[in-house]
C-alpha cells in the first residue's frame, strides 16, 4: 500500500534554505520521493508569509516559489467542516489551532503520514496519522 503523505510547513521552507543544508538535503530528498504528496493552501500561506516577513523575499520570486509549489505538489484546500474537526484535535491533543488545521486537513485527505518538525516525533493522530520529524535520525 502506497503511503499518503502530507508536508507541513517547515519541511518546505527548509527545501529553501542556504543556513541549513543538511535539512534542505533531507528535505528535497523527500519532495523528489515518488509519493504523490499534499500540501494545502493553507502551508502556502504560512510558507508566503514566513518568506516575505523572515527571509525578506520579493513578490515576484515568492510567485515563482508559488508556481514551483503547483508543479510539484497536490494542493488541497479545507472548509468549515475541517475548521470543526481542527478544534476537536486541538482540545484533544492540546495544539495550537493552527497546527490542528494542518492535522485535521490530513486527516481529510486521507493522509497517514505527515512529516514535520514542529510536533511529536512518531506520535500517532486519531489511529491513523503518524507524524514523522525527517530531521530526527534516520527517518526517510
């Protein structure tokens, strides 16, 4: 069975970097993998916003970067319904919201792993989402 792999965040904007290269190895080590893999638009937004505000890109390579990320990527989008489900996950598990949208929208999409540096390494969501840290050892 194929796995349904969700990126959060992190994991793209590493494949960026210049300060760290062993995590943009890792990094794009993963996107080039053969696993079809989901970001929504919602990492884009967070992806956008973190490169205009910390890594002071302009418009026009932050387009680009968008455009890299539809070429390579399945975007999904999440509705009211994911929104709810984000809150259930957030009181559950004790996230931030925010964090909880980026589960619950995997969840939706049928995701069964997430890779991400910004939660518990192997802690598994709802029986079915596991969270993987590719930073962490020896994990891809």
């Amino acid at each position: 069975m194929r796995d349904n792999i969700f990126f959060d965040t992190n994991i793209i904007l590493y494949s960026y970097s210049v300060d760290e290269p062993q995590k943009r190895e890792i990094a794009n080590k993963l996107i080039f993998s053969q696993n079809e893999i989901l970001i929504s638009t919602q990492i884009i937004n967070e992806t956008v916003n973190i490169l205009y505000k910390k890594f002071k890109i302009d418009t026009k390579n932050i387009i680009k970067v968008i455009e890299e990320l539809e070429d390579i990527f399945k975007i999904v989008n999440f509705s009211i319904n994911t929104q709810k489900y984000a809150l259930y996950i957030k009181n559950k598990y004790n996230f931030q919201y925010y964090d909880s949208l980026v589960l619950s929208t995997a969840l939706e999409n049928r995701c069964n792993i997430i890779f991400s540096e910004d939660f518990q390494h192997n802690q598994i969501i709802e029986n079915r989402l596991k969270i993987i840290n590719p930073f962490k050892g020896n994990n891809i």
